[in-house]
C-alpha cells in the first residue's frame, strides 16, 4: 500500500454476508512521513539524513466495515467493482532518531590553522541547537536504537475507497484499491523538529494532528469456500458420504 505520507501493508479478512455485501476486518500497518522533510548530506561523511527529523512514525490501525458490489465480473478477463469502508482505532508509534554527531576544533599551527573533526562519544537526539554552535551530524545511529523509548499517540480514523478484482481465477484474488483515509489523534504527531532557525515554514507544514491520506493498493489473496472447508475435515476425521 502506497500512501501520500508513505507505505504500508494491509491484511483483510471479509466474510459474505450476501450476494453483493461483505462484512470486513482489517489490520493496516505503515511508515508515516511528515511533506517537509528533506534531505541532506553530510558534510563529513556524505551521508544522508533528513535535518530536523526527531522521530520515526509508525502507524497501527485496526478497523472493521462494509464492501458491496457495483459491478460484477461475468466473465474471465472482466472486472469486478467494489466501494467499501471501515472505520476503527489507531495508533502511531513515535521512535526517536539517534545521530552520530561531533564537532570542529580549530587547531591553531605555525604553519597554518585548520578544522579537526572531533565525534562525540554516544549518539545524540536531534538538537535544534546544533546549528547556533559548531556541532554537525556525521550520520545516523543504528535504526534500532530508541525503541526502549517508543511513544504512542492514540487515534481514530476512517477509511473509503474503491476495489478493482480483475483475477482470472475463481478462488485467487488479485485486485487494486484506491481511496482515502482520514485519521484524527489525540495530540500532534511530533515527526520534525521545526524549532531550528534554519526552519521557516508556515503552520500547515509542521507537525499535525490530523491526517487526510490518499492511498492505492494492490491486493492478493484466496477465497475460502466454507463447505468445501467442512468436507474436508470430515473426511480427514473418516466421515463419508
């Protein structure tokens, strides 16, 4: 799942409730990012890192809702068309960002001065006041670092879209999604840290609380026939017909 703010994955399970409706569970889980962040290179290692970035946003939602039939698919090749919702709880898992980080000495000489790179000893959370000094980011620390020290900002959300199944197989699913998702929490989810002077960016560029997300998917999966289900366990515990 490919969504404006990221990607992600999504597992569905539907059960039919009639000839055109389903009733759907789902767990959607994704990596948020926030639209201004930005690259940069580091000008001692020539690593990229995006400045100014505080936290990795992962989001957690699990849902339940309705998928109906619009269209049929009559025929091998056809396409089936589906709207469908759902509506449930969600929760990002904010993890902190470590930096390897250091600082220039100027080492004065008779023959010259120049600049020595002196690296701190331990990775450091971003600081906004990195920048008023002479301390600079030389790459960032392992990505497993900082999950001792997850944050959760609790939420709601909701989510609408349209399915095209085009499967040429009765019982395999092979459909794209598209849609929208909005998604309201109950602080800000702090991604950047926009404090730094070198930031000048208006409100709808910092941190939010809500979300209006566009998304597209492509969706795989198997059809199960209960009664072909309930055959075969009978047959396995030696019950015939």
């Amino acid at each position: 799942m490919f969504n404006s703010n990221g990607f992600g994955g999504n597992y569905r399970y539907g059960k039919r409730v009639d000839a055109q409706n389903k009733r759907l569970w789902e767990v959607d889980f994704a990596y948020m990012k926030h639209p201004k962040e930005n690259k940069s290179y580091s000008e001692i290692s020539g690593a990229k890192y995006v400045y100014g970035k505080k936290n990795i946003a992962f989001d957690l939602r699990v849902a339940s809702g309705r998928q109906r039939e619009i269209f049929r698919k009559y025929d091998v090749g056809g396409i089936a068309v589906r709207y469908f919702y759902n509506y449930g709880a969600a929760v990002v898992l904010l993890k902190p960002i470590y930096y390897n980080v250091g600082e220039f000495n100027l080492v004065y000489t008779p023959v010259g001065n120049y600049y020595q790179w002196l690296p701190y000893e331990k990775p450091e959370k971003f600081d906004p006041e990195w920048y008023n000094r002479t301390v600079r980011i030389d790459k960032r620390a392992s990505f497993f670092k900082g999950f001792n020290e997850l944050q959760a900002v609790p939420g709601i959300f909701g989510k609408f879209g349209f399915n095209f199944e085009y499967s040429k197989q009765d019982k395999i699913i092979h459909a794209l999604e598209c849609g929208v998702i909005l998604e309201a929490f109950a602080k800000k989810v702090e991604i950047m840290d926009f404090s730094s002077p070198l930031y000048t960016v208006g409100d709808v560029e910092k941190n939010r609380q809500l979300f209006l997300t566009l998304f597209v998917s492509y969706r795989f999966g198997h059809i199960i026939d209960p009664y072909e289900v309930k055959k075969k366990r009978e047959r396995s515990e030696g019950i015939s017909y």
